[in-house]
C-alpha cells in the first residue's frame, strides 16, 4: 500500500497560550542497526507525528503503511498495536487502534519500548524507546536532537533499473 507524502497536521497551540507556555514533551530513540536518533515532541502528538519524525530522521520516503507493536520479537503476537490501516480502513485486525488520533502520552511514557514496523512488504524494523518526558517550552514540529551512525537506504541502487 503506498500512500501520499503529505503529513500529518501537527497541534497548535490553544489561542490562549503563548510560545513560552510549557507543553509536556517526550523523548524518544529509535535504532535499526547501527543507526540510532533521538527525538523529542509534544507529548499531546499522535502516533503519526512520530512515525512521520522516524521516517525523515533516517531519510526514508513515507510512502508505505506502518504500525507500533508492543511485541519486540514478533510484532504478530502483539497485544497492543497501532496501525495505519486501522485509520484507512484496509486490512486491519480486529481491535486495531489506528494512528491518526492516538496520542503519544496515551501509549508511551519513559521506559516503554515498542517496534515500530514501516513497509510490510520490507518490513523495516525500528526499536523505539521513550526515554523521558519534560515539560518544555511549547514547541510545534517534532525536533531532531541527535544522530549517530549510518541510517539505512531505503532503495538501494542496485543497478537493476537501468539502461
């Protein structure tokens, strides 16, 4: 399933609040292989903001479904998960609780850890780790805090297309 590039709308801020309000915020690492980042966003965020911010931190097109699973061995056998096509109504399991409108302080607080699944056709998985929450000066997009490694390629160029 390929989707649209388009992101998801972030929050703005309530008319009454101003750019030095405190917003809860959390911060995340992803890893996949020796790739990792860290990732800090508004707490009140969705599961899409953060799949959005994973998939620009490694340099990846959005361009497939995706999901969170609390199964970090056999995302299968999760218990908890979050998908895409919960949202878009395709292929979803029964009891699937989509993206678009979960919060990300509903699902996550510091220590948890859940796979996060991008293309199922591929399969690339990211081992993504809350590793705190503050309270920040309000802030609107996700932020790149750090990088370290090599991010893998999404579609290698292997000569295949060529003439």
């Amino acid at each position: 399933m390929r989707l649209s590039s388009t992101a998801p709308q972030f929050p703005t801020a309530s008319k009454s609040s101003n750019a030095s309000d405190a917003v809860k915020s959390l911060t995340f690492h992803i890893e996949h292989g020796d790739w990792s980042a860290d990732l800090q966003l508004p707490a009140e965020h969705t599961l899409e903001a953060l799949a959005y911010a994973i998939i620009e931190a490694v340099g990846f097109d959005m361009d497939h479904c995706f999901g969170f699973y609390d199964n970090l061995k056999n995302t299968c056998r999760s218990e908890e998960e979050y998908t895409l096509f919960a949202d878009i109504g395709e292929e979803a399991k029964e009891g699937d609780t989509g993206v678009r409108s979960t919060r990300l302080d509903a699902v996550f607080k510091p220590h948890k850890k859940m796979m996060f699944l991008f293309d199922y056709g591929d399969e690339w998985l990211f081992p993504v780790t809350c590793t705190g929450e503050a309270d920040v000066r309000a802030f609107k997009r996700p932020k790149l805090l750090s990088t370290a490694g090599t991010p893998p390629v999404q579609y290698p160029d292997d000569g295949e297309f060529e003439d």
